[in-house]
C-alpha cells in the first residue's frame, strides 16, 4: 500500500510527523519502504505508529501478541503473582484463532483495566515497567474489534517508547515480516 499524505492524515498524525516525512520524500513510498526508512532515520516510535495502521485484523493481532510476549517476562518478574497480562495475551490469542464477539468479549474482560496500567506506564520511570504495562495494553488492544483496537494499539505503542531499542525493532521488523504474509 503506497501510504499518502491524506492517508496519514486521516489517521491523526502528528504534524512534525507528517512535515518529518515529506521532507524526507517519504510519501508515495510503499508501507514496508516507508517503514524502513523510519527505522534508517531512527524514528522507531513513529514506524510502529505507522505499523499498526495499516494491518490488517489478523496482523494487527499477531503483532500485539507478539509485542506483549516480548516483554511478558519482564511484568511476571516484577509481579509474580499477577496473572491478568498472561491472561490477556491468551485471550487475544483465541481472538485471533477465532474473533467471535463472545471470544472478544471474554478478552476485554480478561484485561478490563489494561489502557490504566498503560497510562501508568506512560509516567513510570523503568523501561522494564513501560515495556511490561505496554504489552499488557497491547494484549487488551489485540482483543476488541479493530476499530477500538487501534487507538488501544497506539497507546501501548506510546507506552512501548520507553523500552529498549532492541526489543522495539524486533517488533517493528516482526510487524514488516506480517506485512509480507497472511495470516492464518
């Protein structure tokens, strides 16, 4: 998919963004080549920004469960006994297997107060705290219908910021390696 200026447009993004990528003769580019060159000009945040856009339900799935089992670890070390993030990723899971309403459903349920945890996140000063948080919203953001989930998916990703570079590129070149594929 070529991505246009009224593409990014219509999916809210941010004016230094959008003046970041015509200056840099992003736009026209197809998704993957303007993906690359964000990661060549080290903007990591704005590629996965850009990632969760324009997948499609199945892709966008597989990359929030992804996303979250990167760093799953991390909030089980910290919080042994808190099992909602586990569950969460194991919902989307059946999301993606089958996104019936009631499997939906059963998802939002299993991680109801995910988008909190993110915002927390968001203020936290560890990145193993922002990362862990971030996966747990990204586990509930996989598991709502794809229009609710890609403002949950941005908010994670903004959470996901203040993680490590390594992991982040894993995901963005996880996200890259979906873009390339079905998903079954």
């Amino acid at each position: 998919m070529k991505i246009t200026k009224e593409f990014l447009e219509s999916k809210n993004a941010c004016r230094q963004g959008l003046e970041f990528v015509i200056k840099n003769n992003f736009i026209g580019l197809e998704d993957v080549d303007f993906i690359n060159g964000l990661i060549k000009k080290e903007k990591l945040n704005w590629a996965n920004w850009l990632i969760v856009r324009v997948m499609d339900y199945k892709q966008y799935v597989s990359y929030a469960i992804f996303a979250a089992e990167q760093v799953i670890d991390i909030y089980e070390k910290k919080h042994p006994k808190d099992k909602r993030p586990r569950n969460a990723i194991e919902a989307a899971k059946k999301c993606l297997k089958n996104p019936t309403d009631k499997n939906k459903a059963a998802a939002a349920d299993a991680a109801a107060d995910a988008a909190a945890y993110a915002a927390y996140a968001a203020y936290a000063a560890y990145a193993a705290d922002a990362a862990a948080y971030a996966a747990y919203a990204s586990a509930y953001a996989a598991a709502y219908a794809a229009a609710d989930a890609a403002a949950y998916a941005a908010y994670a990703a903004d959470a996901a910021a203040y993680a490590a570079d390594a992991i982040k590129l894993k995901m963005i070149e996880y996200g890259i390696f979906l873009l390339h594929k079905e998903v079954k």
